[in-house]
C-alpha cells in the first residue's frame, strides 16, 4: 500500500493500519496525517451502518441491537466523543433519503463534517447525549442489560 510517498508492503497490526489510514492518499490534503476526529467516526459509522443494512445484517433486530452497541463501545478508540453518536448514525442509516442526500452532495455529509461537539450532540434526544465509556460504572447504554 502506498503511505503518502513511501511505499509500505504490509499493515501488521492496529497501529499500522491506523497509521496508513490517518495518511491514505485519498483523505483530503488539510486532514492528512491528522487522527481521527468526531466527523469522521460519525461519518464512518453512518456509511458502516448503511454497509450492514444493504448486505442483510440488521435483518435480525436482536442482532442489530447488539452490533449498534458493540460499534459504540468500540468507536471510542477513534473518537473519544463519537459513542453518543452511534445510535444516531443507525437510524441515518436506514432513511434512503439520507443515503441519496450524500450520494447528490458528492458523498459529503455536511450535517456532520466540521460539526462541534456541542452542537451535534444539541441536536441528539437528551437520553442519548451521555455515554460512561465503561461497562463496569453504572448500568447505561451501551451496557444496560435488557429484561
């Protein structure tokens, strides 16, 4: 894979795969080599979501449950803040008129890039803008058990 103008032959583990993505060639000029930020893991989990939907694996909600849940626990390796986000980016996910909506702006989410922290989660359901980042503090999403 070609790393800005090096030429690397393997990603071997975590880091180095971070590492080639934060300097792929097809991230734009002003963000390359930059670490992820809030807009791009919001960003990648509206197009993961979409990804899931068309293949069939939120065909099963019990299994969409738990994948919406395992995404925002682990998301936050990325993006500290983006958690919150998850269940937001689910639900964009399954409007066909979002997907267009990117598709006619030249695959550019504009109600995400360069969006602040406080005014994306503003725009969240009050009961989705807190995370605890740990399934061992008090019982809340994505960690609350289900009766």
């Amino acid at each position: 894979m070609r790393i800005g103008q090096e030429l690397v032959y393997v990603s071997y583990d975590r880091s180095s795969a971070h590492y080639a993505a934060w300097h792929s060639p097809k991230r734009n000029a002003d963000v390359w080599g930059n670490h992820f930020k809030l807009d791009d893991a919001r960003t990648w989990m509206r197009l993961h979501f979409w990804a899931a939907r068309e293949t069939g694996m939120f065909e099963h909600e019990a299994f969409m449950d738990y994948y919406v849940r395992f995404i925002a626990h682990f998301i936050s390796i990325y993006s500290s803040k983006s958690p919150p986000f998850t269940r937001e980016s689910a639900r964009w996910s399954a409007d066909p008129q979002n997907v267009q909506h990117y598709l006619d702006a030249g695959k550019h989410m504009a109600d995400v890039v360069g969006i602040p922290l406080e005014q994306a989660l503003a725009q969240l359901p009050s009961t989705e803008r807190a995370y605890t980042g740990s399934r061992h503090s008090s019982p809340e999403w994505p960690y609350e058990l289900h009766s």
